[in-house]
C-alpha cells in the first residue's frame, strides 16, 4: 500500500517526490475515502437510535426492570458526549487515521460484547465502551474529511453527504433497528456494528493515507479532566430530570456542577498556551453560530425521533419495522437539501441565510405536526410535516458542519470537530430530557383538566393526553428550531467560507 507522507517545512513546503506521487493517489480516492468515513459517522450516529427499539426485548431477554432500562441509552450518551473534545484532541496528537482505526475497532469489539451480554450490566459496559471509541472514531472522521477534500465545490458535495448522514443517521437507525429485532434478535442491533466496522476499517487501511502532522499540540490535562466532568454532569443531570424530574435534588446538583466547570474549563482555556479548545475556534462569529445551530438542530431533532415514534406505533399500530420506514421520505428529503445547499447554494451565498432559512422551515414543519389528533393518518397529517423538516434540516444542518470547522487551523482540526460532534450529542441529551418533561407534564396537566372523562373512559382519556403530550412537544420543538434560525440570523457571518482550513496540510492532484 501506497502511504502519504507529507513532511512540511516552515513555508509548509519541501514535498518530496515520493510524497507527491503518494499524494496524488490519496487525492484520486476521496471519494472512496468518503465512502469510508461515512461509514464510520452512521455507526456513530444510527447507535443512538439503533438499540432503542430493541430495548423492549433486550428487557425481556435480560430481566432488567424499567427503572434500569434509560441506562442502556444513558450509559453511550456519558461517555460519548463527555470524551468527545478529548478524542478530538488526541487525533491532532496522534494523527488521525490512526485515531480512526483505534475507534473503529474499539467499537466493534464493544458492539460484540453487547451483543453477547447475558446480563444487563454486561450490557451496560458494552455501551459505555461504544460511547468511548465513538469519542474518538466521530471527530477522527470529520477532521478527515475536512483535510482530504479543499476544492470548494467538492467539499460542499463531501459535507452534503456527510452533514445528510449526521441528519438522517438517527432515523436509519429506528428503520434498521426495527427490521433487525422483527426479523432477526435484538442482539443483532449490536453485531451489525461488526460489519459496518470491518468494511470502513478495510477501506481506511486501504485508502486513507498516513499524514505527518507539521505541529503536534500537548494534551491539556487540567482541560481534558475539567470539561470531561462538566459534560458528564450535564448529560447526566439532564438524563436524571427525564426519570426524576426538575426539581429533583440530583437534577439541580449535577447540572450546577456542570455550570461551574464549565466556567472553571473555559478560565483554563483562556490562560494555558496548549488549550484542549483553542478559545479562538469558538469565539470566531460564524463558528460560533453553527456549533449553536447544530445544538440546537440535535434537540430538535430528538424530539421529531423520540415523540412520533410513539404516536405511529401507540396510537396509529405501526410496527417497528413500518415506523422506521415512515420517517424515510423525510431521509430522502433530508440528503436531498444536504447535497443541493452544500455543493451549489452555499458556495455562492454563504452559510448564514441557508441555517437561518432551514432552522425556519424546520420549525414550519414541525408546527404542522401540532395539529395531530388521535384519528389523524400518516398520509396527510403527517407525512407532509415530515417531508418539510428534512428539507430543512438538511438545508441547515450540513452548511452548519461545514461552517463550525471552517478556517480552523491544521492542529485545531481534530478538536474542532470533536465539538461539532459534542453539540450534536449534548443537544440530543438536553432535548430528550427537556421534552420529555413537558411531555410528561403536559400529560398530568390534560388528566387533571378532564378530570371527569378520565372517570368516564379512562382509556380514552389516556389516549388524547398522550397525543396532547406530542403536539406541546412538538410545538415547543418548534420554537427551538426558530430559536435556531434567529441565532443563525444574528451570529453567522454573510459571505462564503474560507475555502481551506488556514495552516492545513493541504494535497493536491
């Protein structure tokens, strides 16, 4: 195998021939390796959905009681979103192939011990070490990505499919995990890491080359144990208010917690020369703006997933399998403005009215789903909602991924994507926990006011509480989105992005 080695001298020039040719080659084969990076985000991404499906049955097989049943999410949503920047950073350190090969087969191994747990703390281990070499193998593949494709019209194209995937990953993984637990075992939501792992490892051993970093940056301990703890609080704190509550005494406490270190982690990072997160990455105003809009696309998005799987498969009798197909045509329109607004919109009119447009129509489409009754059909009250949603998430969420890691220098790259990746996570724990809880009050709320149809038909009255549940989520939903486009509006710069990473090593064909 060909391998790329790039040795830079203080101009970032002094290729030698053999370097030139191996680059070439590396250039010939970025859209094979974007087949392989892709790969490895929708394992990521599809892993936070894939195993919820299954969750009934892993129940049953395992003998866990509800109250233990969010720990099988939980466990992956810690270590992921804690350990991200840290993954980040290690891949600016160590290089990011070899990052990527590490995650790679770290979580394929994770995913086999899942698979095979006879117990359910067996399972549990298994999930935290997925989030763990997830935390390296997402910000590896990003950085990648960013540092293989540098002609502006086909990065656009690159961060269409790549921003389609981190979009859609999640309602693949709802189809997939459906199909799997029906026709297959539950454990099968786990050992089909396994082969998605060993096709993007062949292909990263394959086609990825090695690349000599010209700057290796030290690791920020004091950083590095500072951010991992305020994360883990947040996430944590946010997974407890689902189960407990708001006002619970651990809620308040963790979350607290995670506020005072992330303080304390940002008066770090303004006062050490080697920062794990370079202020400088977040502090730039289009940067800035889509790590926000991919924050809050993450919330938003999770309550799409969570609520309307419900209401298919409670109120409307869908199947596993009949749920995850539902939510495809909103995958198709999803890629559909991914690759359109990264490849020809956004070289041309920039990111900051293509996030601000998107997040506004994901918000219209969501709007359209508070309408939903208990007698509502697929066909016309919700399939028209959900079609808008993916044409403007898609049209928000890949210009977002572009423009968080635009301009950043080669050594930030890692670290840049890693808190893309965070956001996206943290978001989803937020969302899922805030929406929940108005959910669940939402629910108390409709028995209390109908208190005498509760008497009359308990069951009925249940039914339309719950539908009520859904659409104030759903509405709530779509004020974070519009929430989203406003922030977009205001922070995100216009103009185009830089076309290459400033400092990067950059080949050429």
């Amino acid at each position: 195998m060909t391998t790329l080695t790039k040795d830079l001298d203080a101009d970032g020039a002094g290729d030698t021939e053999k370097g030139e040719n191996a680059g070439e080659r590396h250039h010939r084969l970025r859209w094979v390796i974007l087949g392989v990076l892709a790969l490895a985000q929708l394992m990521v991404v599809l892993d936070a959905t894939i195993v919820n499906i299954a969750l009934p049955h892993a129940q049953s097989s395992l003998g866990f009681d509800n109250a233990d049943r969010q720990w099988i999410v939980t466990a992956y949503a810690l270590a992921f979103g804690s350990l991200l920047l840290l993954g980040g950073r290690l891949s600016d350190i160590f290089g990011r192939r070899n990052t990527l090969i590490i995650g790679l087969v770290g979580f394929a191994v994770m995913s086999a011990i899942g698979g095979a747990a006879v117990n359910f703390e067996m399972l549990v281990m298994a999930r935290a070490g997925q989030g763990v070499f997830g935390a390296l193998l997402a910000p590896a593949a990003l950085s990648l990505l960013t540092t293989t494709f540098t002609d502006p019209k086909e990065r656009g194209k690159a961060f269409g499919i790549f921003g389609a995937i981190a979009g859609g990953g999640g309602a693949i993984g709802l189809l997939l995990g459906g199909m799997l637990t029906e026709w297959a075992d539950w454990r099968w939501c786990l050992y089909v890491n396994l082969v998605i792992a060993a096709i993007a490892l062949v292909g990263a051993l394959l086609f990825i080359g090695h690349n000599k970093a010209a700057v290796r940056p030290r690791l920020d301990m004091p950083g590095v144990v500072t951010v991992s703890a305020a994360l883990f609080s947040i996430v944590y704190g946010f997974s407890n208010a689902e189960t407990n509550g708001w006002a619970d005494w651990a809620t308040i406490t963790w979350l607290v917690a995670g506020v005072v270190l992330l303080a304390v982690f940002v008066t770090l990072q303004a006062q050490t020369a080697h920062a794990l997160l370079p202020l400088r990455i977040v502090l730039d105003r289009t940067r800035g703006g889509s790590y926000l809009v991919v924050f809050i696309a993450g919330i938003g998005m999770f309550g799409i997933f969570l609520f309307l799987t419900y209401y298919l498969q409670q109120n409307l009798g869908f199947s596993p399998i009949s749920t995850g197909l539902a939510f495809l045509p909103m995958i198709g329109a999803l890629v559909l403005t991914a690759t359109m607004s990264t490849a020809v919109l956004l070289p041309r009119f920039g990111p900051r009215w293509l996030m601000t447009i998107g997040m506004l129509v994901a918000a219209g489409g969501m709007v359209y789903l508070t309408q939903l009754t208990e007698t509502s059909s697929y066909a016309s009250d919700i399939l028209p909602g959900l079609i808008v949603m993916g044409l403007g998430i898609g049209s928000s969420m890949a210009p977002a991924m572009q423009g968080a890691i635009s301009g950043v220098s080669a050594e930030d790259a890692g670290v840049a994507s890693a808190t893309v990746n965070t956001m996206q996570q943290v978001g989803g724990s937020v969302g899922t926990a805030l929406l929940s809880t108005i959910a669940s009050s939402a629910v108390a709320s409709y028995l209390t006011d109908h208190a005498s149809a509760v008497a009359s038909n308990p069951a009925y009255a249940g039914q339309l509480a719950a539908v009520h549940s859904y659409t104030t989520a759903f509405g709530w939903a779509a004020g974070i989105f519009a929430a989203g486009g406003v922030i977009a509006a205001l922070l995100v710069r216009s103009g185009k992005l830089p076309a290459t990473p400033e400092g990067a090593a950059v080949v050429h064909a």
